[in-house]
C-alpha cells in the first residue's frame, strides 16, 4: 500500500525497525524540550501530513518503552487517522507517573500503524440472537 506523505519535520521519514514491526515510530517535531508534569496531558506535533487510502486508518498506539519506564501513554490510544484527514499529525501525550517527563526534539513518542477498516449499515431488530455470555460484561467472563 502506498501512503502519501508531506515531511515538514526536521527527520528523516518514519520507518519500521525490523522486517516485522506493525509500527512506524513517530517524532516529536519540537523546537524547544517540553516538561510534562505527572498528570499533565500535552498535543505534540510530528511535522507529518497524510494521504490515507480509503478504507484504511492510521491508528496512533503508545511505545512500550516510554509506557513502562516513565509513564508516558497516548491519552486516547489507539487514536485514529481517519483517511479524510489532511492535517499535520498530531499526538496527545500523558505522564501517568509522579515525576516530570522530558520531551526532546526527535524524541519517538508514538507508533503509527495502518489498518484496514469496514464501514457498516444499520440493520434495525426487535431481538438480538442468543448465546452463552448474554448481557453478561464488566469482568462477567473473568476467572473462576
């Protein structure tokens, strides 16, 4: 699949570091480090603009490593990309730790991985089938 890309970032293009990574790592195109304090929430901007194929998403999904080692997360992961947007990509970030986190120019603050989508049609019922679960949900189906 090819994906049209703009690169305005001071980096090379994201690419996938091994033959089987899902994920392309994503920059942070910063011209000045930002300190996000534990519980603080920031927007940081990639430089990366997208042609996205119809039918398919870009979805941003945190790095385990900044996951694990300092609390860094993507607030609404997996965000999406839909295939419409034509605006710069942008990554909510949040610390969920109690220190401060550094934020550098080029630091990889996100994967971006490409999946394929359907849209659906409502069918409107009276009933929905049956099965074993039922309305069962909340930790329904946990261990016995």
């Amino acid at each position: 699949m090819n994906v049209k890309i703009i690169n305005k970032s001071a980096f090379d293009l994201p690419e996938y570091a091994t033959v089987a990574s899902s994920g392309l790592d994503l920059r942070a195109d910063i011209n000045e480090d930002i300190v996000l304090k534990p519980l603080e929430r920031v927007l940081v901007p990639t430089g990366l603009f997208v042609s996205i194929p119809l039918g398919y998403e870009a979805q941003i999904r945190p790095r385990s490593g900044l996951a694990f080692k300092h609390g860094i997360t993507v607030l609404n992961t997996p965000g999406t990309i839909d295939a419409d947007y034509r605006g710069e990509i942008k990554v909510i970030l949040v610390n969920l730790s109690n220190r401060d986190f550094t934020i550098v120019k080029g630091e990889r603050i996100c994967q971006m991985v490409f999946a394929k989508i359907e849209q659906i049609e409502w069918q409107m019922v009276d009933n929905l089938d049956d099965t074993d679960r039922g309305e069962g949900g909340f930790g329904h189906t946990g261990t016995k």
